[in-house]
C-alpha cells in the first residue's frame, strides 16, 4: 500500500498563536507607553526652556522700563514712587500700557503692581487683545516671567512689586 | 498518530521570557534610584541667569533706596543744623546703656537751634569769634544717617540684603559711594518662590539660633539663651492674637561684636564720631573688663532690641510692644521680659541684673 500526500502544509493552530498575539499586543502597548512618556518629559523640557528664555527677556523689558531717565534724570522707578504716594494710578497705568505695548510683545502679557501685602493696588495692566479674565478663563495660562521691586520714596520705607505674565 | 500535540518551538517560549525579562529590567531601572539628571542642556546657564536678574533687580533696589535715603538723611540733617543727635531708637546696632539724647553740639543750643559759632570776650574785652561745627562731623553724621535710612529699606526688601554692609565716602559735593563689605549672596539652583522659612537650631553652646526665621530681621543673626527665646516665642503668641508679628533686630553679641562696635569698625562708626571715650560710653556699652557681661546685657543673649513687624513704629506702636512683651504670665503671675525705660525697644528677661531688679520692685519697666 502507497500513499503520497500532496501541498502539505505546515501550519501552527490558532491555540499557538495566541502566546505571539498576546506578545505583538503587549509589546506594541510598551512602545506606545515609552513613546508618550518621552513626548511628555520632552514637551515639559521645551516649556521649560521656553519659559525661562520668556523669563530673560521679561527681565529685560521690566529692567529697560524702570530705569528709563527722563530729561530731568528721574527713572522711572521714581515716577512709580510718586504715582503711588500721590494715588496716581491713571498715569501710571497708562505709561505701563503704552511702553509694553510699544515692545511688540508676541504674546499676551499683563503687569500686576502689588503692595508689601502682595495685594494689587490697582488693577492688572494687560495688552488690549485680552483682558486678564478672559486670558485666564480660557485654555491659556499665564505665568510670571519677571518681577522688580521698587522702593517707595514716603514718609515710611516701603515698596511695590512690578510683575510681568506672559501668557500663550 | 497517537498523543500527537501540537505546539510551538522551544525558541519562541524563550523569546517571550526574555522580553518579559527584558521588560521587567526596563520598570526596575525605570522607576529605581537611578543617575538621571533632572534637567536639561543649558538648565545651569539658564538658573545662572535668571539669578543674574534677581541681582541685577536688587542692586537697583539699594541704589534708588540709597538715592531716597541720602535725600532724607540731608533733609534731617539740615532740619538740625547739621548735628544729629542720637536717637537710638534708629540705631540697629546700638548698646542699651544710658539715655542718648545728647547733642553732639559744641556750643549748645539756643531756643532748640543748634549753635554754630560762638562770640566770647577775652580779658582785655575783645570779642572772639569759636566755631562750634567741625565740618569732619557733618560728614560722619550724613554718613550715619544715611545708613539708618538705607537700613530701614534693606530690612522691607522681601529677600535677604545685608543691613550695615557699606562703608561710606564722600567725595567732592555730595558724591558718596558706598563700598560693600560683604557681598550679595544668590542661590542659583533654589527655588526662592517657595516661601523658605528656616527652622530654629541649637548651638554647641546650647544658645538658640533663630536667625532667617519670621522672628528675626532679614539679614540679622539671632542668637538667644534657651529661657530667653522661649519667652521670646511666647511674647510672639501674644503678639500674634493681637494681630502683631514681632522681629528682633540685635540679640546676642559677642564680645567682639561689642569691641568691633566700640572701636569704630561698624557702620556706625562710634569711635570715628565719639573719639572721647566719655563722651562714647554715652551711646556705646565700654566692652572691656571682668564685668563686661553684668554691663552690657546683650552678651549674656538675654536681651533683645525688637519691633512690630511692619511698623512705623511711632509713640502708639512703642507702648502696644511693651504692652504685649513686658507684661506678667497668666498662668504664674510672673514678669515676662523688663523694659528698659530709656529704650522702648530694649527688654530683657531670665535674670539679668536689670530683670533682676525689677522683679524683686514688681515692676515690668525699670531704668
């Protein structure tokens, strides 16, 4: 008795695929995880970076303004002294607002002038596209970049905080 | 075929094992102690920058402190004829001893205006004209007001600036530049927007330190005896139901600290100003001899100079601090801190001569 068996093919069942199926499933989950987790770690670094590279050029302006001398040799941390002794904020708001608006700025900012207490005195300076609530009641988020403190020339030693925010 | 069973090869049951391994190695690694630098290229740099900034923000701040100061200290200055007379009250640094109200004017003065030159007759009735005003003295007398006045700042600046660090030169008209003595300190890797309130420690020698923390001035180091800074603690309680926060501004001295003051090697330059060593032991407490400590009641660390935080500290503020620190316990009817009648910033507490005495005439204030 002969036989002869024709196009056999080797095969492995579908109970032996499984262990291959779980390992392709459980290795692609892996990667998706280290992926996500290193665009997360890398996207924090960008931020990061791009925050404190704000925070320099923050500096930069907030520096740039409060030392600006007019004809007389006063800077503007004296005018900033005088306005709040004299309860000048309509002054002071308004040349807030047109020196940080001259800068061009590409972002959104606003100026917060604070007391000892870290209260506002008046309040926030912003860019004319958004008001502060409406930046801060959306998806952006502002954050500080730059601070100064100013002395204020009074009959008691005190001083205000000028900060700036960004915001994206 | 009989019992055949299918099954794969033995290659890929070692595969699957070695990526669990694999695995597994990776989560160890992962989440165990490992040398990853928190930070990025350029982190450093970027830090070392951003602290540039706050130095470049507080050099501006001390630079138009000292343009205000200097401004008031000509304005009170020329108020008095260009003699200022002490008060201690304004003095950071100042030994407690007797009251210090006394002109530094030659002559004198005359209905309150002191006198700059005098007019005598000689024997044979000539008159003589004496000057009273050294101009060396108006100099030193600017130069000590300016820094009371720049001190006053320093000490509202939210981050630590040292007070008393400049030395003071006049040039030409009103040129003054003042050199640092010490310099301005940033840390370049600490967050300093988190509010970093230091804790309190024990020396060697068992004293309290409490300086960087609420209780003491910015850039002042505080050093008490134990009984001293409890009662210290519990007189901040006291202050605080009242709605008041307390800063001591001078604790322990050391005995150089007292002969560097006498000498003239401080901002306040006593010796430079008060080159009569009478005439000093007025304002500065003598720091030599056996009974320097009994003199002197700041080197025993059981004296403070303290204020309201955030006060002006006018007559109303001196009479709430002594309400709240020279006062009895509740509890055992004991005297808390002795005030110090001729300095409304000056209490002492736990045996000391003068707390000594007052206790044993019941009183909270003594002379």
């Amino acid at each position: 008795m002969s036989f002869k068996i024709i196009n056999n093919k080797k095969g492995i069942g579908i109970d032996d695929a499984v262990p291959i199926i779980i390992f392709i499933f459980v290795a692609a989950l892996v990667i998706v995880f280290i992926r996500i987790n290193e665009k997360v770690k890398h996207d924090k670094i960008i931020e990061d970076i791009q925050r404190q590279k704000d925070a320099l050029e923050g500096n930069s302006i907030l520096m740039s303004y409060i030392k600006t001398v007019d004809e007389h040799g006063n800077n503007k941390a004296d005018f900033i002294s005088k306005s709040i002794t004299g309860k000048n904020y309509d002054a002071l708001t308004q040349d807030i607002k047109e020196y940080f608006t001259k800068k061009g700025i590409d972002k959104n900012w606003y100026v917060d002038v604070k007391d000892a207490s870290n209260n506002l005195i008046f309040p926030s300076i912003s860019d004319t596209k958004y008001s502060p609530q409406e930046q801060y009641s959306s998806t952006q988020t502002a954050y500080p970049v730059a601070s100064v403190v100013i002395p204020i020339n009074g009959f008691e030693p005190g001083y205000v905080h000028i900060e700036l925010y960004f915001s994206r | 075929m009989i019992k055949n069973k299918k099954g794969i090869g033995l290659e890929w049951y070692l595969l699957i094992v070695a990526f669990f391994l694999g695995l597994g190695f990776y989560f160890v690694n992962y989440f165990g102690q490992h040398k990853v630098i928190e930070n990025y290229i350029g982190y450093y740099q970027l830090s070392a920058l951003k602290a540039a900034n706050k130095a470049e923000s507080a050099l501006f701040y001390i630079d138009q402190s000292a343009k205000y100061s200097l401004s008031q200290s000509i304005y009170e200055l020329a108020q008095n004829g260009g003699i200022y007379e002490i008060d201690a009250d304004e003095i950071l640094t100042q030994e407690p001893t007797q009251t210090a109200t006394t002109s530094d004017g030659k002559c004198g003065s005359y209905y309150g205006y002191n006198v700059w030159y005098e007019l005598k007759k000689d024997k044979s009735g000539n008159y003589i004209k004496n000057s009273c005003f050294d101009d060396g003295d108006i100099k030193l007398n600017l130069e000590f007001l300016l820094n009371k006045n720049l001190n006053q700042y320093l000490l509202q600046y939210p981050y630590n600036l040292p007070v008393d660090n400049y030395v003071y030169e006049i040039k030409n008209n009103l040129e003054i530049i003042g050199r640092a003595i010490e310099p301005l300190k940033f840390d370049i890797l600490k967050d300093e927007t988190k509010s970093i309130a230091k804790e309190i420690t024990k020396t060697k020698d068992g004293s309290i330190d409490f300086s960087g923390t609420e209780l003491c001035a910015k850039g002042v180091k505080c050093l008490l005896n134990t009984d001293a800074y409890q009662q210290l603690a519990d007189a901040e309680k006291r202050a605080e139901e009242n709605g008041f926060f307390l800063e001591v501004y001078s604790a322990y001295r050391s005995k150089q600290n007292q002969i560097d003051i006498w000498e003239g090697k401080t901002s306040s330059q006593y010796k430079q100003r008060y080159p009569n060593e009478n005439i000093r032991r007025k304002y500065v407490c003598y720091p030599y001899g056996n009974d320097v400590e009994k003199r002197c009641p700041h080197l025993t660390g059981k004296a403070i100079d303290v204020r309201l935080k955030g006060k002006s500290m006018i007559q109303k503020d001196w009479q709430l601090l002594k309400d709240i620190m020279a006062t009895r316990d509740k509890a055992t009817s004991s005297i808390t801190w002795v005030k110090y009648s001729q300095e409304p910033w000056h209490f002492e507490c736990c045996g000391t001569d003068r707390f000594n005495l007052a206790k044993a005439k019941g009183v909270t204030e003594i002379a």
